[in-house]
C-alpha cells in the first residue's frame, strides 16, 4: 500500500500533545463562538427571526472543522509532501471553477463562493491551504537553488502569480496579499540569501501597490481609511463604527451583550468585524487577553516547526511556519482593520469570525501543525531509545 492510499491512522496518545497550543486555540474558539452570538443577535433577529441563527451555524462548522483537523492529525506528514503538485493542481482547480457563472456565487459584488450542499465555500480558503502545502514541497526539493541564486527564489514567487491573477478576478485582494507574506516568509526561513529576499519583497511590493491603484473602489477605500470621517455616511461608514464601538470598549468594555455598535450600526460585525464587537464589551483588558492567546499560538507553532527543523523534518518545518504565519498575520491584519490601521481587505479574524470556509479551514491547519508535533515526539522518544 502507497503512502497516498494509507488509511487513518489514531496517533498514539503516550506521546502526548502541546497543551499550550490546544488550550489557546479552544479558548480562541469558544470565545468566537460566544461572540458571533453576541454580534449577530439583533442581524439574525431581524433577516432570519431567530436570534441565535449564527450561532447555530457556527457551532456546526465547528463540528465541521474538529472532524476535518482530527482525520488531517491522523494522516502522516510525507502524504501532503508525496502530493504537492496534486495539491496545486487543486488550488487551480478551486480558483477557476468559482470564477465560472452559474458554478460560482457573486456576493457583494465578489465571486469567492462555491455552493455545496451543506456549505457555502470561500474557494480561496482551501486552495491558499493546497498552495501552501505545495510551496512547502518545493522548497525542500529546491532548496540548494532558493539558498543560492535569485531565480531558484523567484521561480516559485512566479509559480503564485497564476493562482494570484485568479484570486485577484474574484477580486480577493487581501488573500493575495496573505499569500504572498506567507510564501516570503517561508521563502525565508528556507536559508533565502536577504539580498535576494529584499529585493524579490521590493518587486512584489511595488506590483502589489500598482494592482490596488488600478482599481477605483481600492483607491476609494485607501482614501477612507486615511481620514473615515471625511465621508462618514458613505465610504468611512463602517471604520467609523468599528472605531466607536473600539472607543466605547475603554478598559474593561459594556460587558457581554451590551454591545450598541452591534445594533445594526457596524456592517459585518459578526465577520470581518467581529474583534470590535470584542473590544466594545470587554475593552482593553478583553484585547490585551486575545492578543495573549494569538501570541501563544504563534508562539507554538513556530516551536514545532523549529523542532521539526532540527530533526531535519523541513517540509514539516516549512509547513508549520507557513501556516502559523498565515494565522498570526491574518489575525493582525484583521485587528489593524478594525482599528483604522489598514483599509478594508474583507479578511476574518481566526478561530473568532463567523465563516464555515475561514474556520474548517483555520482546523484542519491545526490539525497538520499538531500532526507535525505528534511526529516530532515521536521522533524524540525513538532517539531516546
């Protein structure tokens, strides 16, 4: 049997498990689930007469996202670095299937969306997740060539140009920004030369600047972000809010459900803007405990990977940096959003925001970042034998 065809297989538990990560991921996710309660109860109320319509939903695809990250924890390691190509094939596949009319769904004037039975996908999910698995693989195949010369790094930088022009057609300017922070980063923890590295950021930089300028509505937004209160009724609407609801949380927040901003004055306030929605009822001392619990999560993850380095495991290593940089940006990104930091990139916040798509895809994660821990005890208990 192949390593592609091998069933689940439990993982031993005497090997043990990071307690750190599991524990702030869970309370990342229950407070989510508490808060999407919380935000969305007048929005549910009002389009779908039941107050705890997302709540519902988000526990559900937390069932969703357990089941997935706990059959991805179970799957040895080499079977995603065995199929990498498989794996970008598939990220195409997603990318340009939910660009076709009548197989993708348009909503707010975005094509992001596949819809399945039970769920409705953000394509770009999955498929970043498939880009990165793929991108770990290629680093480890051409390493000598990323640590030594300007086109073995720029080779895979313009392999994620073809997935970038797709998810910039639905247009999802921000997941493309993700992905390419994402790729440098483990671009540079693969032994990247920083002079290479600087200057393949600068290029990107720059062919990211021009893209945001070539369309208007970007533009309209980098103008609302820089002063929200210029155009309050209009473009600076939604920072506006999401900066007095912010403002109103001040050190310990209007407490649980006494949120006013949530009352149909904050757009997207159980998603993209779910964190001021946090910040209002439970101010300062609320944040100052979230940022805690994203520190510890990246703070682990880049522990397993660092301990998949030394065991010379380096898909598994350059896995784990990917996707905890992926988490630990994202998160910063979307808190930098909600507090007139950054303009609007419509980015959830991890484990917190309403989404099936963002939070089975934020578990299966999880789940690979686990397996690679579980593979690296492992290890270690063999060598002490």
């Amino acid at each position: 049997m192949t390593d592609l065809a091998m069933p689940l297989q439990l993982p031993r538990t005497r090997y043990g498990i990071d307690g750190a990560l599991v524990l702030a991921a869970v309370t990342l996710m229950v407070w989510g689930l508490i808060m999407v309660a919380s935000a969305s109860v007048a929005h549910a109320e009002k389009v779908y007469d039941d107050p705890f319509h997302f709540f519902w939903r988000q526990l559900i695809f937390i069932g969703l996202g357990g089941a997935v990250g706990f059959a991805l924890y179970c799957l040895p390691v080499r079977v995603w670095e065995q199929s990498s190509w498989l794996l970008f094939g598939l990220a195409l596949l997603l990318l340009t299937l939910v660009l076709i009319p009548g197989i993708g769904v348009e909503v707010n004037y975005s094509r992001r969306w596949l819809d399945l039975p039970f769920i409705r996908v953000q394509a770009s999910e999955p498929a970043r997740l498939a880009l990165i698995l793929y991108l770990a693989g290629y680093i480890v195949r051409r390493q000598v060539e990323v640590q030594h010369s300007f086109k073995g790094l720029a080779k895979p930088v313009l392999l994620l140009v073809i997935p970038a022009v797709l998810l910039l057609a639905e247009p999802d300017f921000g997941a493309t920004a993700i992905l390419f922070a994402v790729a440098f980063l483990m671009l540079f923890m693969g032994g990247a030369p920083v002079t290479y590295y600087l200057g393949l950021i600068t290029i990107a930089a720059v062919g990211l600047a021009g893209v945001a300028m070539m369309e208007s509505y970007r533009m309209r937004r980098i103008l609302s972000f820089t002063n929200p209160w210029a155009d309050v009724e209009n473009g600076g609407w939604q920072l506006a809010q999401s900066l007095i609801a912010v403002g109103r949380g001040e050190w310990a927040g209007v407490g649980l459900g006494n949120s006013v901003q949530k009352l149909l004055y904050l757009p997207e306030m159980h998603t993209d803007f779910i964190f001021a929605i946090l910040a209002e009822e439970f101010g300062l001392i609320g944040v100052t405990a979230l940022l805690a619990l994203f520190a510890v999560v990246v703070w682990r993850g880049f522990a397993i990977a660092r301990a998949a380095e030394q065991r010379d495991a380096r898909f598994a290593a350059y896995l784990c940096y990917g996707l905890t940089g992926w988490i630990g940006l994202q998160a910063l990104i979307n808190l930098s959003v909600n507090m007139g930091l950054l303009p609007t990139k419509g980015l959830t916040l991890p484990l917190l925001s309403y989404g099936g798509s963002s939070l089975i895809t934020v578990l299966a994660m999880l789940g690979l970042i686990l397996r690679v821990d579980y593979e690296n005890r492992a290890s270690a208990k063999e060598r002490v034998r």
